[in-house]
C-alpha cells in the first residue's frame, strides 16, 4: 500500500478498523458465546461479505506491514470468523451458502441479501460473495503459514480449493457464456450479464485461463451490443436490467415499475 503522504500510511487506520468489527461487531449466541459472524452495517446479519472482508483486509495489513505481532494476538479471533464461513456450506459442495434463497420476490423489508448489494435479491448461491470467500481463505491460510502454523494453513487452504472446483461447474450459464450472478434455492440462473461478478472470478482464479478468456470475449461483445461507451466513468455492475423480483421487496430505492426492471416506479 503506498503513503498517501510522505511517512503517513493508511495501514494503522485498516489495522484499527479490523480490531473494531472483531471486538465490537461480533454477534454473540444465546449463552453469550462469540459465533465467529460479523455484522453488516450497523446491525444487519447474515451478511457474508462482512466475514470475507475483515480477513482479507488482515491479509493486506499484515503483507503490507509484517506485523506478525498483531496477527499472533488476533488470529484465534480470525479464525472464528473463517470458521463461520466454513460453517456455512450447508450441503457440503464447497461453496457457502446464504440463508437467503435468492428466489424470486424472497427479499422482504426489513431483511437485505447476502452482501453490501443489499437491495439486490442475491441468496443461496451467490458468485459475489463467494469470490470474496475464496480469496479470504486464500488470504488467511498465508496468514497461518506465517506463523508456522501449518495445520491451520492446510484446513483453509482446502476449503479453498474446495470452494474453487464447485464454483464454475454451479454458476456458469451456458446460455449466456458467463458466470451467472447467483443461483437460486429453486436451482435458477440470475445472470445480470455482470463485469463485477466475473471479472472477480477471473481476476481470483475462479475460473480456468481458457475459460476466463472466452468469457472476457463474451463480455465484449456484451459491452459492445449495450451501447455502452463511458469507460471513464468505470465499467457498470450489469449491462442487462434487473428484474423488479429480484429487488428488495416491497419497495426500496430504485424498485422499477415493471418486472422487466427499465422504469423506476413513481413512488421511488
């Protein structure tokens, strides 16, 4: 990470912000015990990129730094949220699951989806947060061999793998020729057409080079047919309208008036 100034890091303030969603953030069972799960915003749960997030972000700290001081003191709390993770992956195919089903119309006020995309009806199978799981388990599996802890460093390092070889074989769309945003509890694409979803797939090794690259083509195409030209502006999250029944339900900011998702509604 470079100095935003000359001797001034930003990496005290990414160590801080870890240490507050750890002791602060946590949620606790019944019994007052620590479950590992970190909320999202200010209180919401079953948020999976609140877990990813605070391991990855260790990982960035600690490379960047070599502060294996605070990683010795904080790793068991990392591992708790890891472990929640792993936790997770209800079937036991590798990928974690929400407790959201990402069917359609499922999202209702007050709940959010599984990740900061929190209007967006993504549950069950969701590439996005997955994305982020797998390079946190990455993350943290060096983060162990760092501290010679190398039994820990293997465990991760499997469910790692585990989460890569299920992740292409669940979400891609034949149809499409991409990675599908995520596939609902009823076994449906809900593919958006989405830069985001599988330029991280790619980016992390979600997905075999050859695979990656027929997929970036695809992309292209996608990106030419829209119309889309303002790449200075960055690239959008989907380049194909959301449909009204996978928005937060019965209304959130944006929620179009019909199904096929081009109109806001009047009372948006």
């Amino acid at each position: 990470m470079p100095e935003i100034a000359p001797g001034i890091s930003v990496m005290p303030l990414v160590r801080r912000t870890i240490d507050y969603w750890l002791d602060k953030r946590m949620r606790r069972d019944a019994a007052g015990r620590l479950t590992g799960e970190v909320t999202g915003y200010w209180d919401y749960g079953d948020f999976l990129d609140a877990n990813a997030s605070p391991l990855i972000a260790a990982w960035d700290y600690v490379e960047s730094t070599n502060d294996l001081a605070w990683l010795a003191l904080r790793v068991e709390r990392l591992e708790l949220v890891a472990d929640f993770l792993a936790g997770r992956d209800v079937d036991g195919d590798g990928l974690v699951e929400a407790t959201q089903s990402g069917n359609p119309n499922a999202l209702q006020q007050p709940h959010r989806s599984c990740a900061w995309w929190d209007a967006l009806n993504s549950g069950h199978k969701d590439g996005y947060t997955n994305a982020l799981i797998y390079r946190a388990w990455r993350s943290f599996a060096d983060l162990e061999r760092k501290l010679g802890r190398g039994e820990k460093a293997g465990r991760y390092t499997r469910l790692a793998d585990r989460l890569r070889a299920s992740y292409a074989r669940t979400l891609y769309n034949p149809e499409s020729g991409l990675l599908a945003w995520w596939k609902g509890r009823d076994g449906a694409f809900h593919d958006y057409v989405s830069p985001t979803l599988n330029g991280l797939a790619i980016e992390y090794g979600l997905v075999d080079p050859d695979q990656g690259r027929a997929i970036l083509d695809r992309l292209r195409i996608r990106l030419a047919e829209s119309g889309f030209t303002r790449y200075d502006l960055g690239v959008p999250p989907m380049l194909v309208p959301v449909l009204r029944s996978d928005y937060l339900q019965p209304n959130c900011l944006g929620l179009p008036a019909r199904e096929d998702g081009p109109t806001p509604s009047a009372t948006t």
